[in-house]
C-alpha cells in the first residue's frame, strides 16, 4: 500500500470511529441506579429500570447491595457512582444533614405525580416511592389463635415458644417500648432504659439474628414461632403455602425514597427517570410483587382489590400502626448501641 | 507403627474431627440440589435449577471470574512480599524490628471495615480506586501477615549450610535462595499461597468498598444473597468453588506424580 | 562445632536488609496511610481535636466487657484449636503419605468454600430442627431440641471450626519437617515413647505451635460475622461494636477510638510476648 493510500485509510477509519463514538454518544444516555438487591431489586428492575430503558433508550445500569457506610464515603470523597440510591428514610436524614444529597427539583415534578403525594413526605432532598412496614408475623400452627399486640409478643406464658428478631444493629426497641405501655397513644419518645429492660425479660426465649432473612428463615424452619419482620419479606413464605401470617396490630410504617447523591455524573438523567417513575400507575406496579405500598395514595387506584390490604399504608391498615420517628431514631443511635452493649454485659 | 490403644484413640479423635469439618461442606453439597426456594435440609428433593441460576447470570459469572483473577494475583504479590518480609525477619537484625513484625501482622487483627475505609480515601488521592490492583494491593495486605507466619516458622528451621555451600561453588545470593532455598521450602510456600488465595477469595468488606459498584466479586454477591434471600444459589456457588478447587488439586497431585516417575 | 552457627539464627549483625526497602515503602504507602488516618480519626471529632472517643469507651463498662469477650473468645477458640490441631496433625504425620493426603484434603477442602456459607450451614446444623438436634433425639439424650443459636457454645464452636485448619495446616507443615530419626535416636539411648514425645518432639514443634497460636487469636478477635449470625446480645465482640459505629450509629470517631484501642491492646500484648520469650531464640534454639 503506498503512502497516500495508507493515509487515506486512516483518516477514514478515524473518521468512522470518531463519527460511532460520538452518534453512540447521542444514542444512549447513561444512568446507574442503587438498590437493595434480592427479589426487591428484581421487581424494580423488571417493573420499573428495564421498562424505563426500553421506553427511552436510555442506558440504564444497575448495581446492588451496598452498606451505608460505602454511600457515605463514595459521596464524601466525590468519587460518585451511583445516579439514583434506594434509600431508607434515617439514612436519608443522616446524608441530608450533612449536604451530601443534591436537592429534588419538586417543581418540575409532573402535576399527576405530586397531587398524591402526602405534605410531610416531601423531602427537599428526597423522593418519597414506597413504605414497608415493620410487623408482627407468626407461625398459625403454634398459635391459631394469633398474638394480637407487642404485649403479647413478650407474654411467654399465653404464647409460649421463641420469637425471633435481629439483633445488634436495629434492635426491637419500639416494639418493646409498645409492650411496656400497651395502652399509650403515643410512641415516641420513650425511655430507651426502659425499652431495653423489656428485652432482657423475654431472655432466652428470643433468638436474635444478623439479617432479615435469616429471621424469616428461622421462622420458615420451625426455629421461632413469632418474629418482628418488614411486611414485604414475608411475601415469599406465604407464597410457598407455609402456615404464617402477618398481624399489622401495631406496625410501624418505614418510607424508602429515591435520592440523588450530591456530584452524581448523570443528575439531569436521573431526575428524568424520577419523573418518569412517579407516576401513581408506575408506582402502583411494585405493590402485588413486593407488598410494599406506594407512597402516592392515588397508586391505589391502579392496585388490585385483593392485593390492597396487604399493603403498608393503604385506608383499611394504616389506622391500625403509626409511621416510624426516623428523626428521632437517628438522634438515639448512638445510646441504642450502647444499649445494646448494655444488654450482653447484663 | 504398632497399634497401641493410645493410637487407636487418636486415631478415631482425629477421624472424628476431620468428619466435622467436612460435614457442613457435605451438607451444602446437599442442599444446592433442593428444588425448594429456601434453604432446607434435607432437600426433599433433586433439582440443577440453583445451578442454572449460578451458571445462567451474567452478574454471578463475571463476580466469579474477577474473584478468581484477584485472588491470584494476590497470592502472587502476598508470596514475593511475604517471602521478603520473612526473610528479613528471621536472617536479619535491625531497629525497629519488632515494630516493623507488628505493622506488618496488624491486618489481621484490625477489622476489616476500618482497613476498608482508610484504603478507600487513601485510593481516591492516588485514583486508582475500583482496579483491580489497587483490590489486590489491600487483599496481599491481610494476606501477607499469613504468608510471613508459614514462611517463617520454616525459615526458622532451613538449614543454611545447604545455601552457603551453593554460595560457596559460586552462586551470588539471590541465586542461593532462588535455587536453593524456595523448593525446599516448597510446603510452607504452597500453604502461604492457599492461605493467601482464600484470603482473598473468601473476603467480604474490602471487596464491598474498593470495587466499582457494578463490578462486584464473588463474596459480595453471596453477602448481598444472605441480606436479601438467601436462596440456595449460594450453596449452588459454595459447591462449585469446592469442587473446582478439588479437582485443581487433584491435577496438582497427579501432575507431582507423574514428573517424579519420568525422572 | 559449628552446629549452632549453621542454624537459621538472626546473626547477621545489625545491618539493615537493604532488599526490603520496596516492601517499606509499599507499608508505607498503602498501610501507613490508612493506619495514621486512624489515629487521627480517632481524635479528630466535629469541633477538632477530641478525646471524646476515648472517653466513651472508658465511660461504659458494657463496653470493656465488649472487649473483655472479645479476648475471651479468641483465648477459648485458641485452647480448643491447639488440643484439635496438634492431635489432628500429629496423627497425620504418623500416617503413610499417601494416605495423609488424601486426609489432608478433609482439611483443605473447607477453605475452598464460602465462609459465609459454612457459617449459614452451621446455622442450619445447629437450629431446633437441625441434625444435632435431630440425631440427639433420635438417641434419646434429649427430649426437647437443645437452644444451640445465640449461645456461647455455637459461637465458639462455629469460631473453632472456622480456625482449625489454619491450626492444623500450621502444625502440619513444622512437624512434617522434623527428622523421625531423632525420635529413633531417643527411643534408643532408652526414652520411653512418652519421654521422647514430651521431651524431643513437642519442643521442636514449638514454632509451628506459635505460629498457629498466634494465627487462631489473632483472627479470633477480629472476627465478627460468625458471633453476629450465630451469637446473641452476650456475644457482642468488639469488632461488631466498630461495625454498628460505622454503619448504624454513624460515629466515626467513636469507630476509629475503639479500632485504636484493640490495636494499641494487641500491640501491647505483642511487645510483652517479645520480652518474655525472644521469638527468635526460640523458634531457632530448639537443639
């Protein structure tokens, strides 16, 4: 090949190139969201990231499984991954505090989008999608008559067996807190000394564990007979037929929101899958997989009959539990480890 | 040896050991056939529908090829760096020696989560962060201190006549130890590099920080599995390492054998 | 003779091994930075310079008891694994080779497995309806299923399990290395075979022994998902409380206080260890 040719050849070729990376430029955005992993992540990922992707072309990546101390650092030090986290409310308070969250552009939020969407759930830094619930769930063959409150989760005498929980990093305080004044109206705040005390009563008749699966595990074999569980991971025990069911007496409602963390590299993108996935149709997919209630109450609309009172938040329920004080909650964290030490040196 | 009532007793209590530690491995080996959902022994019963959901996901693959690439190299880099540490610390005497077998075995005892998080900010600076060398730099450091512990306590024992009469007939010292010392100090090296590869294989929190986070190894999809699921994918996972590892050995064995008889 | 001076001694004087320099600076690089962050973490609250950290550690007795099990745990683990592990490996040892290795490989094998994995299968092992369980009953040693989780036996026995190869593996290869001639040569200057064990053989395990020892504590104390999943309350170790300061209380300083403390403890327990028994004399001055 003679020179010229040679040259030729490659200012075509460099021609092409630059002409594919720049059209593959236009084509596809990017957008990397983070999320829980497990079968929540598969849900959102079939119900709501595939589907997104489909519809706009954008190129959506997913990650999962994160620990809040990964997001905390990866936010901190600018080296952000993620466009879009999962998150759960205290961690979203803990972030927001200290400005590590970009801010949500509510108004340009669709109007179809917000109208649902209750007053005190607007976070300026965070975008309200679903809540679960922390409930009471129990093994029917053991007690067929059903436990009705905390207080009776912590009578070993009326319901005798052993009732399973994690442990060290989110102890079941409140709910002890609710077995020492059965009666109150209110819940927080209550004395942690006290709520602490209650859990040493019940002994050994708790077994405490590292995760929520292994919880439900442990209930699944026959280990505990009574457990505290978010509402949504009983869903695949009850799906398998095994004899448990869930009492939504006193459960506390936990909300989960979409976040954009401050320096994301596609901001932009992810806010425009934010207001794509707002919509109460869109939210209202995720409840018969999950069990999780949307946020937004007209999602209800778009939600089966049968599948409603299932849900965390829905009109029948919510009067039955509270929502979760994660402001006070986060305030406490420090004195519940400690008395969480407390316990095992007692 | 004859067979003292001492012996026999020993005998059976190691026996009875070694069946407790194969045991779990059985029983995962066992239930990664259950065609159930959840976890359940004994499987009631026989299913390569765990195995399809190991081998058929993307995500668990490419999780297994990058634990298994960082995991050698680690050994790699954890063997030269231990073997040096070794060296020094049993040869050699100098200031600050005890300090220096201290901070070299300090990983090992420091939680991970705290190594994990200096690394992190320390790999932002010198923006290397979510390589695979900059993992296999923090796995050889928890791994060296398992190399240097092998190593040395066959140091200790090698006796250097067989290197200085090597020096003697001319070799210069790196050659002395390269073709004296290493292969008959070939068992504690072999030990130090599975000691270092598991390391590194089997390690959670490191992996969760300094990886990208769609580039996970294999530890961080199992930790994710145990958050979220726990379906029997893991005991499908788990089983496949052994048996890979199992079978390497074996050909490790053979091909040992097979040299010793062709020479 | 020149028997002592043909050992593996540290007699090179007092001069510096100049091929360690590469590894120095890797350490300094790659481990000083992330150690001196510590140390300065471990000081440095919202408003500056701090003890606070410190100060709630020594505030709260639940915490040294934290620490306190922590130490307990890898002393216990350390006892069972040494009683296991040098019966396990000195009966490898007296086998014929080839059927050491094949038994080896039940020692092997475990390593090359998930331990996240092993320590759920403990999980289902040791639940009410587990095998133990079962088989105890079968056996009519029991009536009721034995509350195995969130006791100090699982932990314990779960942290042994986990620790006993690296016992074993350690054991093995030092005792592997030592001339069964010796042994001949005491038995026949009139040793009983007790004598011969205690006195010429166990001796010369010795570095294989701290090493193992030294292995087994060491990860004992640092290991935290094994108690968390198998544990409960009681068996909260340090490294669990580190854990919930960085992810769930979200106190840094506190974290870095706490990691400073285990450190400057085991660093302290090292140094005393050097003073009272010069490793090198003894790993090298067993003849």
């Amino acid at each position: 090949m003679s020179c010229k040719r040679l040259r030729e050849n490659v200012l075509a070729a460099g021609a092409a190139l630059t002409l594919a990376f720049s059209a593959a430029q236009a084509a596809a955005e990017d957008l990397t969201i983070l999320s829980l992993g497990g079968s929540y992540q598969e849900n959102q990922s079939q119900y709501w990231f595939k589907p997104y992707a489909q519809a706009t072309g954008v190129n959506v990546k997913e990650a999962a499984g994160y620990n809040f101390a990964k997001l905390r650092v990866m936010i901190q030090s600018g080296n952000v991954e993620a466009d879009l986290v999962d998150l759960s409310a205290d961690s979203v308070n803990a972030l927001a505090k200290d400005g590590l969250l970009e801010p949500i552009d509510w108004a340009s939020i669709p109007e179809s989008c917000k109208a649902g969407v209750p007053a005190e759930m607007r976070n300026p830094y965070a975008f309200p999608t679903i809540q679960w619930a922390m409930v009471m769930a129990y093994n029917t063959k053991t007690y067929p008559k059903g436990p009705k409150s905390w207080a009776d989760f912590w009578d070993v005498k009326a319901f005798p067996g052993k009732r399973g929980s994690i442990g060290a990093t989110r102890p079941p305080i409140e709910q002890a807190a609710m077995a020492v004044n059965p009666g109150s109206a209110t819940l927080y705040p209550f004395d942690l000394g006290k709520a602490f005390d209650k859990l040493s009563e019940l002994g050994s008749n708790i077994v405490y564990s590292d995760g929520y699966a292994q919880v439900v595990q442990f209930l699944a074999d026959g280990e505990v007979d009574m457990i505290v569980i978010p509402n949504g991971r009983m869903v695949p025990l009850i799906a398998e037929g095994k004899p448990v069911a869930i009492n939504w007496n006193q459960h506390l409602r936990f909300p989960n929101f979409f976040v954009i963390p401050k320096g994301a590299p596609h901001a932009k993108a992810a806010h425009k899958f934010l207001n794509w996935v707002c919509e109460p149709k869109t939210l209202a997919l995720l409840a018969r997989p999950t069990n999780y209630g949307p946020i937004n109450t007209d999602a209800y609309q778009f939600i089966d009959k049968d599948v409603a009172p299932l849900l965390p938040g829905n009109p029948a329920t919510a009067q039955l539990g509270r929502v979760a004080d994660t402001g006070w909650l986060g305030e406490h964290r420090q004195d519940i480890a400690r008395g969480w030490a407390r316990l095992g040196a007692r | 040896m004859p067979l003292s009532p001492g012996r026999l007793a020993l005998g059976v209590f190691s026996c009875a050991i070694l069946a407790v530690l194969i045991a779990p491995i059985v029983i995962i080996f066992l239930v990664s056939f259950t065609p159930t959902k959840m976890l359940q022994f004994p499987p009631p019963g026989f299913s390569l529908r765990w195995y399809e959901a190991y081998f058929g996901d993307a995500m668990w693959m490419h999780a297994t090829r990058v634990s298994f690439v960082v995991a050698s190299l680690t050994a790699i880099l954890s063997l030269v760096v231990g073997f040096t540490i070794s060296l020094a610390l049993v040869r050699y005497r100098f200031r600050g020696k005890a300090m220096f077998r201290m901070l070299v075995m300090s990983p090992l005892i420091l939680p991970k989560i705290i190594i994990a998080v200096g690394l992190y900010f320390l790999y932002v600076r010198l923006r290397i962060l979510g390589t695979t060398g900059a993992l296999v730099i923090a796995h050889t450091l928890i791994a060296v201190p398992y190399v240097v512990m092998i190593v040395t306590a066959s140091l200790y024992g090698f006796d250097r006549r067989l290197e200085w009469a090597a020096r003697s007939l001319g070799a210069s010292p790196t050659r002395a130890v390269w073709l004296i010392t290493l292969p008959n100090l070939r068992p504690a090296i072999l030990g130090g590099a599975l000691f270092a590869f598991v390391a590194s294989f089997d390690d959670i929190i490191l992996s969760l920080f300094l990886t990208q986070l769609t580039e996970p190894t294999l530890p961080r999809q199992i930790w994710v599995n145990v958050q979220q699921t726990i379906d029997p994918t893991i005991a499908a996972v788990s089983t496949f390492m052994t048996v890979v590892s199992v079978l390497g050995l074996w050909l490790v064995t053979l091909a040992q054998r097979l040299s010793k008889r062709s020479m | 003779m020149a028997a002592t001076s043909s050992r593996s001694r540290a007699g090179t004087g007092g001069r510096f091994p100049v091929f360690l320099t590469p590894v120095l600076i890797f350490y300094a690089v790659f481990f000083g930075y992330p150690l001196l962050r510590i140390f300065w973490q471990s000081v440095s609250g919202d408003d500056g310079f701090t003890l606070v950290g410190f100060r709630m550690f020594l505030e709260e007795p639940a915490y040294w008891m934290v620490l306190l099990y922590s130490g307990f745990l890898g002393l216990l683990t350390l006892a069972i694994t040494l009683v296991c592990g040098y019966a396990v490996a000195y009966w490898l040892v007296t086998l014929e080779k080839n059927w050491a290795v094949v038994l080896m490989a039940f020692v092997l094998i475990p390593f090359w497995s998930s331990g996240l994995v092993r320590t759920y299968a403990w999980l289902v092992i040791l639940g009410r309806q587990g095998i133990l369980n079962s088989t105890l009953m079968h056996f009519g040693w029991i009536d009721t299923p034995m509350p195995f989780i969130g006791t100090n036996t699982a932990v314990v026995f779960a942290l042994a399990y986990y620790l006993l190869p690296y016992m074993i593996l350690s054991l093995y290869s030092v005792m592997n290395g030592i001339d069964k001639n010796l042994l001949l040569a005491a038995r026949s200057l009139g040793a009983s075979p007790m004598s011969a064990f205690r006195h010429v053989f166990v001796p010369l395990t010795r570095p294989g022994v701290l090493a193992g020892s030294y292995m087994v504590f060491m990860l004992g104390i640092g290991m935290y998902i094994t108690p968390a999943m198998l544990g409960g309350p009681n068996q909260t170790t340090l490294p669990l409380m580190i854990a919930i300061q960085i992810n769930e209380a979200m106190d840094w300083t506190f974290a870095a206080a706490l990691s400073v403390i285990l450190l400057v403890i085991t660093g302290a327990m090292q140094l005393m260890a050097n003073r009272f028994l010069d490793f090198d004399r003894l790993w090298g001055g067993a003849k």
